[in-house]
C-alpha cells in the first residue's frame, strides 16, 4: 500500500493527528478485506463493453424475485449485445426510486439477495451504485442521532443558525435544511436532494472511513465499477458553494488510491451533473481520480441537434474534447433521471436553452427546476422519455421515421470515445408515464415505468410493435461495435468536416483499424460533396454493403453510415 500518498490525503482532510489515527484504523480496514476481495475474471475495458441501465425490478413476474427475473431476461435477450448491468440501488430503501437508502450493506429482500447479485455477475461486468452523499432518514444513524446518541449526532450536519449558507448551490428547488424532532428538541438537519434523504458529515473521518467499509464490502461482492452518485456535494463549508470543493475530489483520489492498491480491477466512475468544465474535473490527471466521468453534456447536445436539424454546435464541442491520457468519458443518452440542462451552461446560450424546454413542453414532458443562490429558479432537468424527447407523440409522424431518428441518436451515442451505456426504456423505445408522474408528484417518474415480463415479451416477439423495431435496430448496431476495435473507449477520435446536418467522427483504434461514422440529425437529405476525399471509405458497416464510390456520399433522412475502406 503506497502509505505516504493514503496518509497524505487523510492529513489534508483532517489534519497531522487525526489524520495519522484515521490511517491506522484504515489499514486495519485494509487488512480486515484482505481474504475477501478477489480479482475479477473480466480484465479492462474495450469496444466489446455496453452497460445497460436498470432497475433492480425492471421487469417482474408475479411469484418470482425481480433480480432472478431480470438474469433470465439479461441471458435470453442480452448476451450477444450488452457486457455489463449498471443495477440501480438495490439496497433497503424509503423513497428517490432507491436513491435514499436505509441500509448500504443489505440487498432489500423484496428483490433478492446477494446471490441473486452473484448469479447476474455470472455473465456480466457489474456496477454497484455507491449512494454516499445521504442516507434515508429511516436509516439506523439517523434514528439513533434522533434517539440522542452523540456519536451518531457527528455522523450528519446541523448548521449553526450563524452558519454563512447564502451560497450553497441547490440541485433542486427544495429546502436545504429540515427540521426533525429528536431527543433533546428540533434537529435542522442538512438535506441537499429531499427531507428523506440526509446528508452525511464527511468532516467527521468516522463518517468516511465507514463508507470506505461500505466500498469495499461492494467489491467483495462483485462490483466492477463504482458509480460514485452526487458525488460533488460531498463536503460542506460554509461560506462556499458546497459544491465542487477540494475536499471532494481528495476523498475521491483517496478512494482510487485504495484501489488501485487493493482491487485494481475496479473502475470508479463519478456522476456529477454540473457544467462541462467542472465535470471533466473529476478526471485528475487521468490516473488519480476517476476512471470514468459521466458525459453530462452529450444527452442534451444529442438532443439539440435533432431539434435543429444542425450538428454544429455538437461538432465543436466533440472537437474540443480533451480527455487525459488513461481515461475516459461514460457515454449514454438516458437514465433514470432526466436530460440534465446544467452541462449545456456555457456551450449554449441560455435562449436555447429555454427553446429546447419549451419544446420538451409541446412533446408532453416535465421540467424541473432548481434554486439559485439569488432566489432565482431555472430550468435544472427535462423529465421525459429519451424517444419522446426526440419524437412528439401528438405529431402523427409515420413511427418508422420517429425509430429511424431514435436510431441515430444512438449511433452517436455509440461513435463517441468512451464507454457507452443505454437505459433500459431506450432499449425498448419506451414513451414517456406522464400519468405515473402526475399521480406520484414526482417528475421523474415518467422515465420509470416497471413492465411485467409476459407484456415485454409480447412486444419482442411481435416484429411490427415499436419496442421490437427499436431492440432489434440498436442490436444491430451494438453487435457491430463489439467487433471492430476502432471503436475502443481509448481509441481516437477525430470530428469530421461535413455539412451542419452531420455529425461525423472518425474513430481509431489503438492498432490501426478506422471508421467513418456519418449520422444525419436532419429531416431532409444531405450529401458529402468532395468525393475523392471519401472514394476509400466503400463499406457501410450498418447495412453490410458496398457502396458506389463515383458518387458523392448522401445521406437519407435519419440515416447513419459506418464506413469502412473495405469490408475486410
């Protein structure tokens, strides 16, 4: 263990002597996992991976646990597409879908158990969410702070009412302090996302070495990747943002620096839905911080330029992406939240900004909103569906060009450099649960809808449904990303020069292999002009065909070219 770096960190956070203390409780946390952490028969990452996005109980058949259930369905459908399952928390929880969670160390039983999670780890890479910012107020250190244990009263945080908060940054718009009745009278306690969901202390080393437990306890049950949630709220200081701090991202190098001594294997990825330039922050310098960082401006530039018809604002910001050597970006269109609006701060001017939510409006979606240090409330995320998004439903468009559209958004997705994901819902075009978030008062849930088995298996199997179009169209596409190296998340990537209708990248792999990736955003065709410079490029890898070189390259509608210079 590199002991200087470990205790350099601890000494910056809490100081010569408590940080000397927390380290030898540390090691003997080290040491107490030695026998327990085994190294994972999946080495690295390349082109072949695909993480899928999933709840726990996605699918459900009456009599069966969900996790048993969502195995069979991984191995029926999945295996020749998808290498990895990101499971959404499984853990106790009270509220947030599983985002506010009771107990960190348990899988909730009306899921399964962690054999269940063992039997999923059989055929996929896994990835455990590490849901550290807060814990549910049903929670054992919560009742027990509110019960009057002191120990516990250290483990959250109760502003002074002196306390400088005028410039804490709110993720949404919602109080940041809630009052609770404890033991010796009311508690304000610190809740940055919900009242259900209390914020830990991490200027306590108790707090942090237990949830180092708590880590380390995942990788020992097969966890591959940590997705590190809402990590840039981590640590508190008054007077400040609390948002972004130095604090945080020491935590989150002490953690890499952890595992890369015990559990190399595992790759940390960070979610931070914060501007651009912030977000590749938690990159380090490529070799101390984060694996992975959440590509938080690609849903809604994705999105922006199908509702444009112009690929330009996506093409600059694609060409002026720099990652360190040694990382890289965590690609995906949806998840069970909404298209987050705070990357596009900076890269869009806010007038489009509000376009696009007007426009997410007109397609039946939800916006949510957040608290500004001045009082102010702006649009934070649009809560809809990633295929309704792209598609008005009361627009009456023939549903061939709505999947078409769909499609190519996601050989985007697919094209970038780095590990692409896909949410369960996109897999199957869902469309937006309005009625589900009008009824539970919770925007998110138009995008979490739960679908019983024999209805998904229905929709599959009967090859003219929209859920059957979309899975067998994106299949094709992840079967060819796995097969050909250009597309390595470490790979090149290089935006190519075209008409603003597309989008064109040209991937390389780190042995030699190239692809032209040619995706028209636009409802209308668009050619490539200048035809010696694109009469090598004689193999479209999507229809596996060759193409005729005497002609400009032209693109229908909707339509996405892989080329190759041969079909070798």
């Amino acid at each position: 263990m590199d002991t200087n770096k470990i205790r350099g960190f601890l000494t910056e956070l809490y100081g010569q002597d408590a940080g000397g203390l927390f380290f030898e409780r540390l090691a003997q946390l080290l040491e107490n996992y030695n026998d327990r952490i085994s190294a994972s028969h999946f080495g690295g990452i390349d082109q072949r991976d695909i993480i899928l996005i999933v709840y726990p109980d996605q699918v459900r058949q009456e009599g069966r646990f969900p996790l048993t259930i969502l195995a069979d369905f991984c191995r029926l459908h999945l295996l020749e597409t998808i290498t990895g399952i990101h499971i959404l928390p499984f853990y106790p929880w009270t509220s947030d879908d599983g985002f506010s969670v009771i107990d960190y160390k348990k899988v909730d039983p009306r899921y399964g158990n962690w054999d269940d999670i063992h039997q999923l780890g059989e055929n996929f890479k896994l990835m455990f969410d590490a849901v550290i910012n807060h814990v549910s107020v049903k929670s054992a250190w919560f009742q027990s702070m509110l019960a009057g244990n002191q120990r516990y009263r250290e483990y959250f945080i109760l502003p002074a009412q002196s306390d400088d908060l005028s410039q804490v940054v709110r993720p949404r718009a919602l109080p940041l302090l809630t009052e609770f009745e404890a033991a010796d009278g009311v508690a304000k306690v610190w809740t940055t996302f919900s009242a259900d969901q209390v914020d830990l202390n991490y200027s306590n080393p108790q707090v942090l070495l237990e949830i180092l437990d708590v880590l380390l306890l995942y990788i020992s049950q097969g966890a591959d990747f940590i997705r590190l949630d809402a990590i840039a709220y981590l640590w508190k200081e008054q007077g400040t943002t609390c948002i972004n701090l130095p604090q945080t991202h020491a935590i989150i190098q002490l953690f890499r620096a952890i595992l890369d001594q015990v559990a190399p294997h595992v790759m940390l990825i960070t979610e931070t839905n914060v501007p651009h330039a912030e977000n590749i922050s938690y990159f380090g310098d490529g070799k101390n911080e984060a694996h992975l960082v959440y590509n938080f401006s690609l849903p809604p530039l994705v999105l922006h330029a199908f509702q444009t018809g112009s690929a330009e604002t996506l093409s600059q910001w694609a060409a002026n992406l720099d990652l360190p050597l040694g990382a890289t970006f965590f690609n995906f269109l949806a998840s069970h939240d909404g298209i987050g609006l705070n990357p596009l701060r900076g890269i869009l001017p806010e007038e489009q900004i509000d376009t696009l939510v007007e426009r997410i409006r007109t397609h039946g979606g939800l916006v949510s909103l957040k608290d500004m240090p001045d009082g102010r409330q702006l649009p934070n995320e649009l809560n809809i569906s990633y295929f309704d998004a792209l598609n008005n439903p009361y627009a009456g468009e023939p549903i061939e060009t709505q999947v078409s559209r769909f499609v190519t958004a996601h050989a985007i997705l697919l094209a970038m450099r780095g590990l692409p994901a896909i949410y369960f819902h996109s897999l199957v075009g869902s469309r937006s649960w309005r009625e589900g978030a009008l009824a539970s008062g919770h925007n998110r849930t138009i995008n979490r809808k739960k679908l019983e088995r024999d209805d998904l298996e229905n929709l599959l199997s009967d090859r003219d449904t929209l859920a059957a179009r979309v899975f067998d169209r994106l299949s094709h596409l992840l079967k060819i990303r796995r097969e050909h190296p250009a597309f390595h998340p470490y790979g090149r990537q290089e935006v190519v020069s075209a008409p603003p209708g597309i989008f064109g990248l040209l991937r390389s792999s780190p042995g030699g292999e190239k692809i032209l990736c040619l995706q028209n955003v636009s409802n209308r065709e668009e050619r490539l002009e200048n035809i010696q410079e694109f009469e090598r490029w004689n193999y479209d890898l999507i229809e596996t065909k060759m193409r005729n070189t005497d002609i400009p390259v032209s693109l229908k509608p909707y339509q996405s070219l892989w080329l190759v210079e041969s079909k070798d």
